[in-house]
C-alpha cells in the first residue's frame, strides 16, 4: 500500500518536468542568490564600484589611488572634478565617491568620502578601504602626518623634523590590531542555505499533498477508499514520499552550498540528514493537513501560499531572523522555518549537537506528527 | 437474467440527511449475483449518495449496508470485493494504462497472479492496445475504458457503475455493454446508475427510481415501462418555422411545445397519429423538420415515478 503510493508520487513527479525544475532547480538557483547578497556582505566582500577625483595629482595621491583600485578590483573611476563625481555618485553610477585635497601629508583631513543617502553602506566600505589602503600603501606618509600631529607635543625644533622627514621611510607603521579569521562555514551561506531549503520544501510539499484535493474531485477518493488498509496507509505513504522528496531536494541545495560555499556538509553529514528529515517531514505534514482541510485545489492554492509566504517571512526565510525585531524573533519559534533554521546552522556551522539542536529535531518532528494525525482525522471524518 | 438468488448488496430502510434534507430516505433494495440493477433519477434525488453509502463511503444515519453480510464502512473484507467506476476518470493521469491497473489491483489486495490480473482486466474492456500510454494522452473513450478496466482488476463481486457510456462513441459504447455482459454472466453484481434509456433496457434485469431521495418505484424495465405507459410512445414533432396554425392541430392529437417549434406527448397508436399529423401539417402548408415516434425515454419514467408516488 505505502510502496504502491510512493511509486505513483515519484511517477508522477518524474513524469512532470515543471514539478522537477520547481522542486530541484530553482531551489538552488535562489539560495545562490541570496548567499551571493548576504554572504559576501557578511565576510566584508562588497564589491563597491567608486568614483575619484585626485585634486592633488601628486606622486602620494597618485600612489593611493593605484593601491585603491588594484583593492577594488578595478572598479575605481577618475573624474575630471568634483561636480562630475557628484553627479555620478548621485546618478548611481557609482556607489560612492572620493576626493583627494591637498598635501596627504600635512593636511589634517585630506580625503573626503561622497556617500549617497541610499547607499551608506557603500560608503563607510570606501571609508574603511581608503584607511587601509594608505596604510598599507603609504607608510611614509602616514608616519610623516603623525610627526606632524605630535611635534607640538614633542616639542620638535624645525631641524629634528626636517632630519626626521628625510628618514622616515624606513620606519613601518606599528599596527595596532590584527585580525585572524576563524574556521567553519560562512554563517550567512548556512542560514541562507537553511532559509531557502524549507520555503522551497514547503512549497513543494504543497504541491504533492495537492493530490489529495485530485483525487477527491476526479472520484478516485471513492476507488481508493477501497483499498487495503483504508485511508491511514494512503496518507502514510503520501507522507513518507513528501519527506524523502524534502530530503532528496535539501540534498541537492545543500551539495550546492558545499561545493560552491565549502559549507561542510559531508563532515556533518549525520545530524544534516536528521535535520533535514525533521524539516521534511515538518513541512509534509503542514502541506498535507493544508490539502485535508480544503475543498477545492483554488482554495489550497490560495490558502497555503499565504500561509507558506507568512511561515517564510516570519521564520526567518526571507530576511536573516537577528535583523528582525526581538518580539517578531520570538514569534518566529512558532514556525518550522526558525527550528530548521536555527538546526541546520548548529550542526553546519557551530557544528555542534546539543541540546538546543535535539529541542528543534523534536519540534520539527512533532509539526510533522500533528499535521499528519490532524490530515488523517480530516480525511476519516470526510467518509462520514 | 443471470442472477442466482444469492444476495451481493443488500441496502435496509437506508436513510441519510445533509442539514435539513433527506439524500436519501428509508431506501431499501438487494441486488443478487449476475444481476444489473439500474438507478435512475434526477439530479440530487440521492443516486451518487446511495452509491457511495453502497460502497461503504458514507455512513448512514439509519439503516444497514450489507455487501456479502459484510459491512462495507467496517469491514475490509466487504470493501474488498466491491469495484467502483466513478463517472469521473479516476485514475493517475501521468500514469499509463497498465501501471494504474497494477496500483489498483495492488491497493485491493491482489498479490498473486497481479499481472495475469491486470492483462484480463484490459482484455475485458478492450483497452490492451493502449496498455502503454498515459492516461492524459488518452482519448475520452479510451479513458473510460481504462476507468472500467481499472474498477474490474480485482474480480470485484460487486461492481458500481456512474454513468459509464456517457458522451461515448457508439464502438466504445458497444465495448462497455458487452463488458457489462460479460461481468453478468461471470455473476458480478452490478450497480448501474445512468441515464441512457438504451442502457437501462438492453442491460438492466431491474431498474429503480429515486425521487427526493425515495425509491419511487422498482421492477424490470420493460414491466415498468408498460406499467407507466402502456401502448403509448413519445410522438416529437419540429417544424422549420413557426406556423400559426400548427399548434391547434398538434394540440389536438395531445402533443405540446415549449418554444412552438418543438412539439412532444406520449400518445396512444403513435405511428398511425404519426402519419395523420404529417399529412394535415403538409396540407396546410407546414414545414415540418423532423416527426419521430420513439419508446419513452428515461426522463418520462422519471416523471411518471415521481407523480405515482
């Protein structure tokens, strides 16, 4: 009876080229998206396109702004003048702008950043970049504007600063923090590659216990409640088909993000599989308690887009749940997508299985277990 | 008539209200082995709500359903020996003809034998020369066939039939009642809810009305047919155009109209009526499209039952 089930959900997928690229295609391709945005924003690789203008047009000004663009991967553009650079910063041509005033030596602030009001974050990138830059690129320099800004307090006579000035390039500026990049996966690519896997999952899930609503309508709800075993093993197989697709398209996403993120998903593979079993069967019993409770497959339709784009939205799948406000946060626990999320991070990520992890394969579990015992009291009490 | 006396369904004083109104109210009936039993009625008189209470699909408020002592809503066993063809094509349409026969014949329990099965029941309705395509590629006729075919792979002991030569070709119409047949002589009790008056009289051994949900009236369809009309036949007449003086001499041989076109009645000595009006409609200059004298159809029973009761 199960195994009669699973093969005609799995012909019919099989024989339905939309449903494939719905369930294995695009689920990836979205998740590359969003992990292509949030992802590299997270580990500092904003790709910033900048405009300048180099007022000063001396050999330092000239050396900064080489270091710059060989830094912003050749995405740095000269300007003639300021106005030019307002308009293409204002325009968008360019995310932000840079101007370079006077002596970079004796100046007090010789570099002035142009930030458009839409894209602040672009700016302080520029800003962070151009500091870093004229350090690494400009010790000689940098060092001769801290000469400058301590020989009042040195008491320096005019002598020792010009003997200093003539030396100064052997001396490298001494840095003050270094920064050391710890190992394990990005967290973004992960919460990502957990967001899209169960929106897509509920999505597809809808769409196979939609079949339900099929049969009802075509009469064949009649010939199968002739079967052996009636209408438990009907649903039971119907579920565990909705879990072993959830499992088979979480594969597929999450070998994406391996590959292409270094998630590391074959060193965490166990508790990734049971996570996303949970997710699956999660998923399979909202969908199915969703196509039991409706008439007609326009009111399912209806009906679970908006409950999935809700789940999504306020679990976290559409904006990372830590931008979210705390209240909406502790909303969020109410859906799967926050449980499978905060799963699939721990044991990709942290890669850990604690108790927090064992808490959400439970709750995940027991969404499952609730929608398919609610859709199987549904569809026992349609008989009567 | 091949029905051995042994009972395949038995329905007892069957009653089933939704909200306010009885679908189906105090219904009695049997159908034994080898027989056809026909249901005939208006929409909503309670046909498709006594078949799915037949099959065990709904309970009942009052009464019993006993399909070979069974109880088809409990018992498995029941269930088991019951095939159903819904007037919708209830199969898996991505699916081809044979692999929804091997579902099928497996979720109604047949382990052994399952491809001997599936290969007699597509012999049976004539639908092997298909056995390898897909239902959605399927035409109409050769879906139903598929439906049918799908409804017998079990050896069902009773079979319930919704209007399965509906909208048909007269080839897959002739491949059905044939099956029909064939499932009658192989003592399958069958179920037979249609409107097709040509169904009902080459195939039913019974024919029952159903009226608001009452068992109007029962018997062999020829019975039954005398019984309601005796030696009248239904007189149609259709003119090419309206004619002023067409409607008094119809009216006079008791037919009536609608749109003054179309003129009907169930009359005495039809054929020679038949040739009376042709004549006076000619010499006055009538056009006259069609005259047809016909066996009363399934709607006039329907009516007569419901005035009978």
């Amino acid at each position: 009876m199960i195994f009669v089930m699973l093969r005609v959900m799995a012909l019919s997928l099989w024989r339905d080229k939309a449903g494939l690229v719905l369930a294995f295609v695009l689920p990836p391709v979205v998740f590359i998206v969003f992990a292509s945005v949030f992802g590299a924003g997270a580990s500092g690789k904003l790709d910033v396109r900048a405009g300048v203008v180099d007022q000063c047009a001396s050999a330092q000004s000239r050396r900064l702004t080489v270091a710059l663009g060989h830094q912003l991967g050749g995405r740095l553009t000269a300007y003639r003048d300021k106005a030019a650079l307002l308009e293409a910063v204002s325009s968008g041509r360019v995310d932000a702008g840079l101007i370079l005033t006077g002596d970079l030596g004796m100046t007090p602030a010789p570099a002035t950043v142009l930030i458009h009001p839409g894209r602040r974050a672009a700016g302080e990138v520029l800003s962070a970049q151009v500091d870093a830059v004229a350090a690494q690129a400009l010790p000689d320099v940098m060092m001769e504007r801290e000469i400058v800004r301590l020989a009042p307090l040195l008491a320096l006579s005019n002598t020792q600063l010009i003997r200093i000035s003539h030396t100064r390039t052997a001396i490298p500026p001494a840095p003050f923090v270094t920064s050391q990049v710890l190992s394990g996966g990005d967290p973004i690519v992960v919460y990502y590659a957990g967001a899209v896997s169960i929106l897509f999952l509920m999505f597809s899930a809808m769409q196979g216990a939609m079949s339900l609503i099929d049969e009802r309508r075509s009469g064949m709800r009649l010939r199968l409640g002739l079967s052996v075993g009636g209408v438990a093993p009907l649903l039971g197989g119907r579920m565990l088909w909705l879990i072993g697709l959830g499992v088979a398209q979480a594969l597929v996403l999450f070998a994406v993000a391996a590959v292409v993120y270094r998630v590391p998903l074959i060193a965490s593979l166990l508790p990734w599989l049971v996570t996303a079993i949970c997710a699956a069967a999660a998923s399979g019993g909202i969908a199915l308690l969703l196509a039991a409770a409706c008439q007609t497959r326009e009111q399912a339709q209806t009906i679970s887009t908006f409950v999935i784009l809700i789940l999504a939205a306020v679990g976290g799948s559409m904006a990372p749940r830590f931008l979210m406000p705390a209240a909406l946060q502790a909303i969020g626990w109410l859906t799967p997508h926050a449980w499978v999320i905060e799963a699939y991070q721990a044991v990709l990520w942290r890669r850990v299985v604690d108790l927090r992890v064992l808490e959400a394969w439970l709750v995940l579990a027991g969404f499952g277990a609730a929608g398919f015992i609610g859709a199987l009291a549904i569809e026992r009490r349609r008989k009567l | 008539m091949q029905a051995d006396g042994s009972v395949v369904l038995r329905v007892s004083r069957a009653s089933r209200r939704y909200g306010g109104v009885a679908a189906l109210d105090d219904v009695s009936l049997e159908i034994s082995s080898g027989e056809v039993y026909a249901l005939v009625g208006r929409n909503g008189a309670g046909k498709s709500t006594f078949a799915k209470a037949a099959i065990g699909a709904l309970a009942l408020d009052e009464g019993s359903v006993r399909v070979l002592d069974g109880d088809p809503t409990r018992d498995h066993a029941a269930r088991r020996v019951i095939g159903v063809a819904p007037q919708e094509i209830a199969l898996y349409p991505h699916m081809t003809v044979e692999e929804n026969l091997h579902a099928f014949a497996t979720l109604a329990g047949v382990r052994e034998g399952r491809a001997e099965a599936v290969r007699e029941a597509m012999d049976a309705a004539a639908c092997t020369g298909r056995a390898d395509q897909r239902i959605d590629h399927l035409s109409g006729g050769w879906r139903r066939r598929a439906n049918i075919a799908a409804a017998i792979v079990h050896k069902p002991r009773l079979l319930v039939l919704d209007e399965p030569t509906e909208g048909l070709d007269a080839e897959t119409r002739g491949v059905l009642r044939r099956l029909i047949e064939t499932l009658r002589t192989r003592r399958t009790a069958i179920l037979l809810i249609s409107h097709d008056a040509e169904d009902v009289a080459s195939l039913a051994d019974r024919v029952g009305v159903l009226h608001a949900g009452r068992l109007a009236v029962e018997g062999a369809p020829a019975v039954l047919m005398q019984q309601a009309f005796g030696a009248r036949q239904e007189l149609t007449v259709r003119l090419g155009a309206h004619a002023p003086l067409a409607a008094p001499i119809l009216n006079g041989h008791g037919l009536s109209s609608q749109d003054g076109l179309s003129f009907s009645g169930l009359i005495d000595d039809a054929p020679a009526q038949a040739l009376q009006i042709d004549q006076a409609l000619r010499a006055a200059g009538i056009d006259v499209r069609e005259l047809a004298v016909r066996p009363p159809g399934i709607d006039a029973l329907i009516d007569w039952a419901g005035r009978t009761r």
